[in-house]
C-alpha cells in the first residue's frame, strides 16, 4: 500500500509539473524565435522590396522593378475624367473627342476596328459583317442618321460597356483606342457623306 502511495503521489506530482509547464505559459510572449521541429516552408528566397538580390536574376539585381512599357494603373484607368468615361462634369457625353484627332490616331483606330467590329458591324460599317451569317441579328448600321448624329461620348460608352447584342469591349481597347476607333467610325460615316465636288480634282479624274 506504501508503495503504491508513492507511485500514485510521485504520478501527481508529475502531471502537475507537466500540466502547468506546458499550459501555464500559453499567452505568454518571447523575444526568442520559437523551436522548430519542422520547418516546413517557412524560409524561403524572395523579392524584399527596395533590395538588392541575386535571386530573380535582373541584370542590376534591383528587387523593385519598373512598370513594363505600356503598363496602364489602375488609378489612371478608374479616374473619372472625360477621357476615361466619355460623359462631362454635369453626366452629359463628351460632345467631341478629348483628344487631338491626328492621322496617326485614325490609322490605330482602323486597325482596331478591323479587329474589333469588323466582324459584326461590317468593314464598311454596314452592319453586315460575318456574324450576321451566323445569327447575330440586327447589328447597327453606322452609317444610320441616328448615329451619325450621335455624341462622341455616347458611342465611346456603347465600345465600353457595350449595349444590348453588343458585348463590351473596354477590357480590350483601352480609352485612347477607343477614342482612336471612334475617330475611324467618323471617317467612315464622312466617307459616305461627302459630296462628289469635295473630291480633289486629280483623284476625280480617275474615278469611273
Ligand atoms: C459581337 C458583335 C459586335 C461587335 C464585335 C461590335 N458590335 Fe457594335 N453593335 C452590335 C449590335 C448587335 C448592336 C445593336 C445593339 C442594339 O440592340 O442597340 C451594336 C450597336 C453598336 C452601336 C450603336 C449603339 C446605339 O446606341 O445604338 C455602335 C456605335 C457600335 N455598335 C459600335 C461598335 C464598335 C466601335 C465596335 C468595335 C469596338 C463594335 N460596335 C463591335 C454588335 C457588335
């Protein structure tokens, strides 16, 4: 019976020992890293910022790198502007471009919107591009008075975001190409308005 007094009360006095060292210091704060057993995948190589470094190989080793050319930012894309949404101060649409229309723009804007709308609204603007072989019915005719007639800044809207049928396209074209194919838009409503006398003298001798 002594014995086994011994053992029980040598048993207790253990598991006190053991109970208060193991949970009478959780909540407590160390300086001391902690022990690890198991590492796991907690050190690794990695960019620091505004360091130098060997690890991801640049030529200068700088660690912070310059937005690649062509980089748009995030803010500079959100910010409400004129140039960015199409509409004015006031909600209204931007009546005319906000941006200097120059050859340069126009020939961009052609090469968008071969890209981008030939193939509903046609290369011509017509509304019969290849899809309406396919069932995409009742695509805007450009050429329409009704569009003709219509702000710079609402078309601009309708590439955006797009407008019933016609999915959108901001995510593809960023706002001065949008504005470029608006430009191209234009040139082709004028190339069917113009009038026969407006043609340069030397290219109206060659017409048939
Ligand atoms: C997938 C086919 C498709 C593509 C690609 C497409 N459109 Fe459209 N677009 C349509 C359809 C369909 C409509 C008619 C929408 C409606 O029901 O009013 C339309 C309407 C329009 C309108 C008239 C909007 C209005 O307010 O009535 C404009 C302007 C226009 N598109 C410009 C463009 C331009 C610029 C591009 C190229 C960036 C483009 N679209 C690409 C199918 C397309």
């Amino acid at each position: 019976m002594r014995k086994f007094l011994v053992y029980f009360f040598s048993f207790w006095a253990l598991t006190v020992v053991v109970g208060l060292s193991v949970l009478g210091l959780r909540g407590s704060t160390s300086r001391k890293p902690p022990l690890e057993v198991f590492p796991d995948m907690d050190h690794q190589p990695k960019l620091r910022p505004q360091t130098v470094t060997k690890f991801a190989g640049f030529a200068d080793g700088l660690s912070s790198r310059l937005p690649v050319a062509g980089t748009i930012s995030r803010d500079s894309a959100w910010e409400l502007n004129s140039f960015n949404t199409g509409k004015t101060e006031d909600g209204g649409w931007v009546d005319a471009m906000p941006v200097p229309v120059t050859h340069e723009l126009v020939k961009r804007g052609r090469e968008r919107y071969d890209i981008y709308c030939t193939p509903c609204h046609g290369a011509a603007g017509d509304g019969n591009g290849v899809t309406t072989q396919f069932g995409m019915a009742a695509v805007a005719k450009l050429h329409d008075e009704r569009l003709i007639k219509m702000s710079d800044g609402e078309i601009f809207n309708t590439i955006t975001l797009g407008k019933n049928l016609m999915g959108p396209y901001g995510e593809k074209l960023d706002p001065k190409d949008r504005w470029a194919v608006i430009s191209y838009v234009r040139a082709l409503q004028l190339s069917r308005l113009g009038k026969k006398e407006e043609i340069p003298d030397a290219v109206q001798a060659n017409l048939k």
